[in-house]
C-alpha cells in the first residue's frame, strides 16, 4: 500500500534527493550542455548532450568543493541499437566526503563516433575505457594508449555489439564453438 | 666506503685488478632489456603477462597484459536467464565465490519486488564471511610463498580445508558454489551446521595469532614488504582502489559500512585501518595487514550471526523465488564488499525479457591492478613480485 500511495505521490528517497542536489550545481554551472535529471529510484542519473563539454563538467564534478566525486566506480559501454548509438554509463561516488552518488550517460554516433576520454581526470577511466572500445568500438579522443585489452590485438570486431557477427577463423583456428 | 644508490647499481661496475687493485668504473652506457614476466609464472597469481622493460635489476616500467583467460561472460550474460547467470558469476572470482554471486543476486532483487527472509540473508553474511576468511587465507598463504616462506602457506592451506568441508557440507562443492540464489540460497543449512561453524570459530582464533607471529612479524618478510609500492591515499581513490588496497592506504572505505546491504547494519564490527607504527601507511605491508585483522573481525561477524539467526522449522529457502525472474524495466548498479574490493553488477532490463539487456561486471581485481604499471616504476624485479602478491589479483575477475 505504502509503494503505491509513493508513486502516486512521486516522492523521491533520500538517496535520489541528495542526486538531485549535486545534480542541480551541475546543472546551475553547465545549463543546456546536461539534461534533464532522471530520478530512476535505482540509479539516478543524467546525460551529458554536449559531448565536447564532458571533459569540463568531469573536472567540475571532481574538483567543485560542494560535488567532490573523487571516485568513479564503475564505467560500462552500452549499445542502444535501437537509437543507433553507442554510449557509456559512469558512476560515481564522494569516498570520504560527501554521501551523495550519481550516473552520467555520454552517447555517440554508432560509425565512427567518439567521446571525449575522461582517463586525465580518474585514473579508473583508463582501462575502463580501454574496454569499452574493445567490445564496442566507440573511439575516446585524447585517451593516452587506446588499444585492445581483453580480446587479442589482431581480433576484428566488436564482441559487446548487438549486431556482432564472430569471425570464422583466427589464425587458422575455428572461432564458432 | 659509499653505498651504491639503486640508480648508480646498473651503471657502475667494480673490478679486482691483477696487482689487486681496486678499480671502479661509474656512468657506464646501460641497454634497457624487455623482459616478459609471461602467462605462465609461478609467482604471478594466474596468466597475467608483465612486459617489464629492466635496466640491469631494476625495472623501469612494468606493463600488465591481460586477456589470457577472457570467457566473455557479458555476452554470455545477453543470451542466458537471469538465474542461469548464477554459475557464471561464480567462476569470475573463483576464490570468493559466494561474495561474488551474493553481490549479483543483491542487485538483481533491487529491481524485483520480493522481500528476502531473515533466516535467509543471516545464512548468505555467515557463507560469505566463511569465504572471505578462505579467500584471504589464500592471500596470505601463496604471498607469503612468493617470498620464499613455505611454512605459513601450508598452515592456511589446513585451515582452509576446514572451511572449504563445511561449504561442500552446506552447498554440495567447495569451490563454485551456486548456493546463493536470486530471491533466495539453493538449499537451507543441515542441522548441526551452527555447532560445526562454532566449533571452527573456536578453533581458527588461536590460529589467526599464531599465523601473524609466523608471518606478520618475521623480520625478513617486514623486510621484504615495508616501504614496498607505496599508494598514497588520493592517488588510490582517483584509480578507484576498493576493499584491502585502499584501507591499506588509510582510508576507512567498507561497503559493508558506507553502502550497506543484507544485515550488516544489524552487526557490530570494526574497519582495520594501519596506522603507520608497524607498516608505512599504503605499502605492501599495510595491505596484507589489513587482510591480516579482517579475518578476525569476520570471526566476530560470524559468531554475532550464529547468535542472531532465527530458527524457523519446516524452512524453504525457495519460497520467495518468483517462478520466472523478470526484473521490472530499469537499471541499477548493485555492489558488495568481496574480499578483494568492491565488486558491482551494472544491470539493464527492458521489463519484457527473462534475459538482461546488459550486465557488466565491475571487478575489483582489474581495477586494483591497473595501477600496476605506475607502481611498479623504479623497483627491482624481486619487488615486483611482492607488489603483485599484495594486489591480491584473481586473473578470473580480471578477464572475466
């Protein structure tokens, strides 16, 4: 009973509220660059539009005295087949400063798209990154050794895409199990 | 007499002439050599490949490559149900398995709406404690073996045995476990299990102070680990450091604590932090002595568990499993603390699937050991084998 008359009142937890909070002083500095915020009660998060500007809110985020995300947990790529677009999704974390957390997705052309690495900005990007390019393909701009890291150097492809299709022989051995 | 430095050791050479003449020669011209430390090293804790590139001894970079052990399981996680997803996640970090599948099927239940029994999540803390003291005693035991102290690796290998019955007692295997279930465990506990756990309590505490005089506090293994890979604070949390490593650098971070889940709020426990007197803070001292006094407080997590968990006849820990899991559309990340760090499922749901859209795994131990190569600048090769031994790494997790 409690959860319905929740939704109804579209009440948002604390945990999504403390979100919103750093979110806002994102939004306040970066204005139309992010979106809008999304109070997914299980992963609160928001977009960055304009890619050519992550780099910057990444540093805000990170070096802003009332946000200090000094900890990114997590960075994993994402196909959105059916928009036609690769992205990432990065969460974050405030270790020994503030309790609040947040997501930030970042999207981009599925042929030959990039964004703007962040491996300058939390040394966890790095290979993170590095993966992300390895099962998906999207390319990072200005990441320090993008290369392959989990599949061989040789390997075409990109394993994590939806409309992948493996390669029949790697060296003369046969891939399809 | 002087003492050479590390950087004069390669380029200074010292010869006995025939009239017994003592003759020195400084700034000698030094090749780099690339030296493969590859898959197949004893010392290296699984197929991690390290190109290190040497000077004479002493390492001037030492580059991880990793792969030698990928299985994809986030394709794999595309194309099998959500409960099927179980065994896979076992298999990552094979050493904690029970940590590994509790930190799945935690994040799987935020998106389904059951509500797990008591009994049921006191059962899954006192099989994970279990695990984490098998995992560390591994850590232990193979880091100290690296170093050439073949004692204390027998010593955890015993005690680890008797962990790894009471599992296979509980599970039906002692190291892939498929035991914790989303919504629930696969089978309750056998009825003496409580009088078993407790009798290993009593006998493993002892134990634990006999291991820190063997090893902690041998002098030739303080030798060998103190002021070895030091981390400072900052620099761990900007690589996203997580459980032992970054504890051993001084920061007081516990998921258990910060981030909690299951009961861990309802137990009483303290977060080993060095404090510098015994070990520099964020060497390699430092982590293993975390991982040291962690096995004690898990004994206290236990034993306050045993004391806690309610007894409830004719239990079924299936009940509350939904015949057919479908999470409801949405996404979240879910994250436990597993004896190697802070290990997290990214998971995506389209509300319509029995299969995710999406399920990454963050693992702990690719993570900690991406700051190998900055770690590892300007030591010598002796070194790298102790900073590799204090990372902990279970090439499982790292290559999923």
């Amino acid at each position: 009973m409690d959860k319905v008359m929740e939704e109804a009142g579209n009440l948002m937890s604390p945990m999504v509220q403390e979100s919103k909070a750093a979110y806002d002083i994102i939004r306040e500095r970066f204005g139309e660059a992010v979106s809008e915020f999304d109070a997914n009660p299980t992963m609160p998060f928001f977009e960055v539009i304009d890619t050519a500007k992550w780099v910057d809110i990444a540093l805000f985020m990170r070096d802003n005295s009332r946000l200090k995300f000094n900890c990114m947990a997590c960075l994993s790529g994402v196909d959105y087949l059916e928009e036609g677009k690769l992205g990432i999704v990065c969460n974050f974390e405030s270790i020994g400063n503030f309790t609040h957390r947040i997501a930030v997705k970042v999207k981009c052309q599925r042929e030959g798209g990039s964004i703007p690495s962040v491996s300058c900005v939390w040394h966890t990007a790095n290979w993170h990154e590095r993966e992300a390019y390895d099962m998906y393909g999207m390319v990072f701009d200005g990441h320090p050794d993008l290369r392959r890291i989990l599949c061989p150097e040789d390997w075409t492809g990109f394993p994590l895409r939806k409309d992948y299709q493996v390669q029949e022989t790697y060296h003369g051995i046969k891939v399809p199990y | 007499m002087q003492e050479l430095g590390k950087a004069e050791l390669n380029t200074t050479r010292i010869i006995r002439q025939d009239d017994n003449r003592v003759v020195i020669e400084k700034d000698l011209d030094t090749e780099y050599m690339v030296l493969s430390m590859g898959p197949q090293h004893p010392s290296t804790h699984g197929v991690l490949r390290l190109e290190c590139i040497t000077d004479g001894e002493v390492v001037v970079e030492a580059e991880p490559y990793l792969g030698y052990l990928h299985r994809c399981f986030e394709k794999y996680c595309e194309k099998i149900d959500y409960p099927a997803i179980v065994p896979y996640t076992d298999r990552m970090d094979y050493l904690a398995g029970i940590n590994t599948e509790l930190a799945y099927c935690i994040t799987v239940e935020k998106l389904l709406d059951i509500e797990i029994p008591r009994r049921v999540e006191f059962i899954r803390v006192i099989t994970a404690e279990l695990n984490r003291i098998a995992s560390h005693l591994v850590a232990i035991g193979t880091y100290g073996i690296d170093l050439g102290a073949f004692t204390p690796f027998l010593f955890c290998f015993r005690d680890r045995e008797i962990i790894l019955s009471l599992l296979e007692w509980v599970s039906g295997a002692r190291m892939l476990y498929h035991y914790v279930w989303i919504g629930g465990l696969s089978y309750d506990v056998p009825a003496d299990f409580k009088k078993r756990v407790s009798e290993f309590v009593n006998y493993f505490k002892p134990k634990v102070v006999e291991l820190q005089k063997l090893l902690t506090e041998n002098e030739i293994f303080v030798k060998r680990t103190k002021g070895i890979g030091i981390m400072p604070a900052e620099v761990a949390i900007n690589y996203g450091w997580s459980g032992p490593m970054l504890r051993g650098s001084g920061v007081k971070w516990d998921l258990r604590r910060n981030d909690p889940y299951s009961i861990y709020p309802e137990l009483e426990f303290d977060i080993p932090v060095p404090d510098g007197k015994f070990s520099d803070v964020g060497d390699s001292l430092s982590r293993h002595l975390v991982r040291a006094l962690e096995m004690d407080e898990s004994l206290k997590i236990i034993e306050q568990c045993l004391d806690k968990m309610p007894e409830v006849s004719g239990f079924d820990p299936r009940a509350v499993i939904p015949k057919r899991i479908r999470p409801k559309a949405g996404e979240v990340y879910g994250r436990a603390e597993n004896p190697r760090g802070e290990v997290g499922f990214y998971i995506v749901s389209d509300g319509k699937s029995t299969k995710p859209l999406r399920c990454k795994a963050r693992s702990s131990c690719f993570v900690n050991l991406s700051a190998m190569k900055d770690l590892s600048k300007g030591q010598l090769i002796p070194d790298l084998v102790a900073i590799i031994g204090s990372i902990d790494i279970v090439l499982g997790e790292v290559d999923r």
